[in-house]
C-alpha cells in the first residue's frame, strides 16, 4: 500500500538533459540553473504572455501598497462620508464619449477669494467672494450640487455670516443656503477653529429653502408656463432646469453657464476660511463608475491587485512547503511514517473543502489571515501524494545510494540530493497552487463570508448581485472584478504550463 503511487511520475535522472539544459544559458555557454529557467519559461509564447501579465499585476499591486493607506478598507473603502459627492450607480466617465447626452461630474476648489469687498460700517469688515464657474450643456440633469469647507478660522465675538446663491443663465440668482459657524463657547479662547477635523459639507440641493428660491424664479422668468407640481422631490433637476414651454408641466434641462457664489463676510480682518469646494454630480464618473454608495469603483479594483497576489503568494508558497516537505519525508522515509502520512493525505483530500471552508469562516470569524490558513490546511495532500511518488524513485538511484555509503545523514540527503531534483516540478505546482487560492477566496466573498475590512474582487460582486445591479444593467459593477479575477488566475495558468518544459525536458523545442 505504500507503494502505491510509485509509478506515478517519472523522476529526473542526475545529469539529464534537464540539469544540462538548465545550466545552459542562450549563446551556449554554462550559466546558472536561474537563468536556464528562466529562458526556457519565456522561450514560448505562452510564456511571455504568463511573464507579461504577472509583471503588470505586480508594477499594479506595488504602486497600490506605496500609495495607498495601510487602512484603506476601513478608513476609506468603508466610510460612506467620503464617497457622499459622487454620484450614485453611476457609469464609468468614458461612457460619455459615445452618449453625448451624459453629465461628467465636475469640481472646483479656491483657496482664495475672486473678490474682496472692504466695509467699515457697523459689525461688518469685508465681504469676501468666492465665485464658482459651472458650465452645464448636458441633456442630463445633474445628480446633486454640494459645498465642502475644510475649515474656519475666526478671531472675534462674531463668527463669519457664510451665504451661498446660484446665479443661472436666465439670469436669475437663487439664494440657496446660510452656512452656521459654531460660536465661540464659554472659556475658549481665539482665535476660535472649526470644522478643521471634520470638514462642514452641504447638500445645497437638499436645503430647506431650495424649492422656494426656485417656484419665485420661475415664476418671474417664465411667466404664463406652469411649474410643475412635484418640484420638492426633484430639487437637483429644479435648479438646472426651466419649465417645459409645452405647458405639460414637466421640466427640461437650462444649459450654460453656472456660477455659484460664496460670500463669507467677516466682522474681523484676521478671519478666514480654508478655502471651499464645490461639486457638481454629473451622471458619469471615474474610470470605472461608482456602486450604490457613490464609491469610486477603480479604487477598489486596484486595491484588489495587492489582495489577490498576497492571497495567492501566502497559500501557494505555504501550501507547497507543507506538501512538499511531507512527500518527501513520506518517499525517503518509507514504512510507518510513510503509511501515516499517505493515510493522512488520503483523509484530507476527501474533505469537501468549499462547505468547510464556509462552516469554518462562519464559526472562526472573517478574517483574511483565517481564510489563508484554511486554504492552506486543505491544499496540499495533493502536492504531497505525487512528490512521494517521485522520491520512492529516486531514493533507489546512484547518487542517493553513494551519498548514503559516505555516511550522508538522512536529512543531508534529502535536503541536498531529492530535493533538487524534485524542484522544478514543485515550483510548476506552487504556481497552479496560486489560481485556486485566488478563486476559493473570491468564492467565499461571493458568499458573504469575505474579510469586511479589507475590499477583495469577490466582494464587490457580492455586493454587485446583492444589491441587484446585475438585473438592473450596472454591468460596470459587474463585469471588471468578474474578468480580473480570470485574468489573474490565467497569468498563474500560463506561468504553470511555461513551466512544463523546465520540468520535462521532451516537451521542449529543439532546433
């Protein structure tokens, strides 16, 4: 019974074609076993493309890690705050260019005033303007128009007045909103901060005072055409838009040039504010749109890159040191030890791994590290099973036999004399390790069961189907983590069966 894998895998003799072509380099001379391999993986077709496409991941993966957050996941990814200017379920911005029709989300930011307005009259000093320009020619109405100041910074009793109006292009300017500035509080002293931890954002399309502003524009512009009726639900629209000339009581898009201005008037010099942006939701955004919370979906997508490598590296890497290490202390060392662990292997191979797996991740928590150490606690009976089946063979050939009569001690020889010549095949296998860790991980995310705190591609179609974006035609949702999830699995296949050749040397062209 121990036996019983023995003729399994032919075992590379020592001296072989393989070591010869291995130390060969490509004019011909001797050169090390690296770059023999290497030359033989990028010799094929095949190989170039497995090459190409795992440096592009890699050169993706190590500008994700140096430039974005160690806590990318939960201090961004997982904050809707931050994401409350984009539009929601919006399609990619390139969309646009073939759908003349669609809104590009536009912003602006000033750190300075356009205008300074000196009065010394009363409790006030200047009136500082800061003036926005909006152009909207799109067929689309905007999804929404908000302010964001960073910070205020004043010196006195009286905090600055913060007034927003929307000058449109009939000529009408709409007061929009008053912001408050928290005053100063007893035992505080100036100058007095605000909103420099937690930046004051407004939804000037949701203001109390919109809908009015707007119903006494139209009313003095379009004179004679009814508004319509449902202008407190679509406050966005109003703003951009003008009665219908057809009286159907509808709305169509005002295009042209916006402009909203910002005064902040100051009872002291010395009061200022951090500047301001302003934020036109269009109905596009980004390179790859952005899902139900506004989420810039590229972000996601490049941060998958890093997750999916480290998944890959970790259970691969770890997976064959464990298969490997077993199958051949298995082969070398034969009898009970052999009969343990091959019964071993046998019983965790036969384990259904995805259902344990997510018996598992729901019990234990989910936990990426968790995840990686269940991956790899089912992956390598496998690796271990064949590995065996190559060291019963070559534990019986010449150099073994002369290292054991020199007195080689039976880790030397296994160390220094199987391993070796099993390595070649072990690499090709750690390699078709990695897509199988990939696509188990992106399963268990799928399913709800992924790490919360740290965004994968199986996470985002989870979240994709869960909210029905596939049946209401989010594709962009859908379709990018769904493809680089395959091609990052495909780039370890190629790289697999590049491998081929280094580790059978009759699969190799000759010339």
């Amino acid at each position: 019974m121990a036996d019983s894998y023995s003729t399994a895998v032919p075992a590379p003799e020592v001296g072989s074609e393989r070591d010869q072509d291995l130390e060969r380099d490509g004019d011909g001379t001797a050169g090390s076993p690296l770059r023999g391999v290497l030359r033989l993986l990028v010799a094929g077709g095949v190989g170039k493309a497995g090459v190409a496409l795992f440096a592009v991941m890699l050169g993706i993966s190590i500008y994700v890690v140096a430039t974005y957050p160690l806590d990318f996941g939960s201090a961004r990814w997982s904050n809707p705050v931050l994401w409350g200017d984009n539009p929601k379920n919006a399609p990619p911005a390139w969309t646009a260019w073939y759908d003349d029709g669609e809104l590009v989300n536009q912003e602006e930011s000033l750190s300075e005033p356009t205008e300074v307005r000196a009065n010394a009259t009363g409790q006030v000093r200047e009136i500082r303007t800061y003036r926005f320009e909006l152009p909207y020619d799109a067929e689309e109405f905007p999804t929404g128009l908000s302010l964001t100041l960073p910070g205020v910074t004043y010196h006195g009793p009286r905090p600055p007045a913060i007034l927003i109006s929307l000058v449109r292009p009939d000529g009408s300017q709409l007061r929009l909103a008053s912001v408050p500035v928290t005053a100063s509080r007893p035992g505080e002293t100036a100058p007095y901060r605000r909103n420099y931890d937690d930046p004051l954002r407004v939804l000037l399309s949701a203001e109390p005072g919109v809908i009015q502003a707007v119903r006494q524009a139209y009313g003095e512009k379009y004179p004679g055409i009814p508004a319509p009726a449902d202008l407190d639900r679509r406050p966005t629209a109003a703003l951009f838009g003008r009665p219908a000339e057809d009286g159907s009581g509808g709305l169509e898009p005002l295009t042209g040039r916006y402009a909203l201005d910002l005064q902040v008037i100051v009872a002291d010099e010395r009061d200022e504010i951090a500047g301001a942006r302003v934020v036109l939701g269009g109905t596009v955004y980004g390179w790859m749109g952005t899902d139900g919370l506004g989420r810039d979906l590229f972000e996601g997508l490049l941060y998958g890159f890093p997750v999916g490598l480290l998944i890959a590296f970790l259970a691969a890497i770890l997976s064959t040191l464990i298969g490997a290490s077993l199958g051949i202390l298995s082969g070398y060392a034969g009898g009970a030890t052999d009969a343990v662990i091959q019964r071993l292997s046998d019983i965790v191979s036969n384990v259904p791994t995805l259902p344990l797996l997510i018996f598992l991740v729901s019990v234990m928590g989910r936990h990426l590290w968790l995840i990686i150490l269940f991956l790899v606690l089912f992956s390598w009976p496998g690796l271990t099973i064949l590995v065996r089946s190559m060291v019963l063979q070559i534990r019986s050939g010449q150099l073994v036999e002369a290292a054991r009569a020199l007195g080689a001690s039976r880790t030397r020889i296994m160390l220094r004399h199987v391993f070796p010549q099993t390595a070649p095949f072990i690499v090709a296998q750690m390699i078709f390790f990695a897509p199988g860790a990939i696509l188990a991980e992106a399963s268990l995310s799928f399913l709800g069961l992924g790490d919360p705190s740290i965004p994968t591609w199986g996470q985002m179609l989870e979240a994709g189907f869960r909210t029905g974006a596939l049946y209401v035609g989010y594709w962009w949702w859908i379709l990018p983590p769904g493809i680089l999830i395959v091609v990052t699995a495909l780039a370890f296949m190629l790289l697999a069966l590049a491998m081929e050749p280094v580790v059978d040397p009759r699969l190799r062209k000759t010339t």
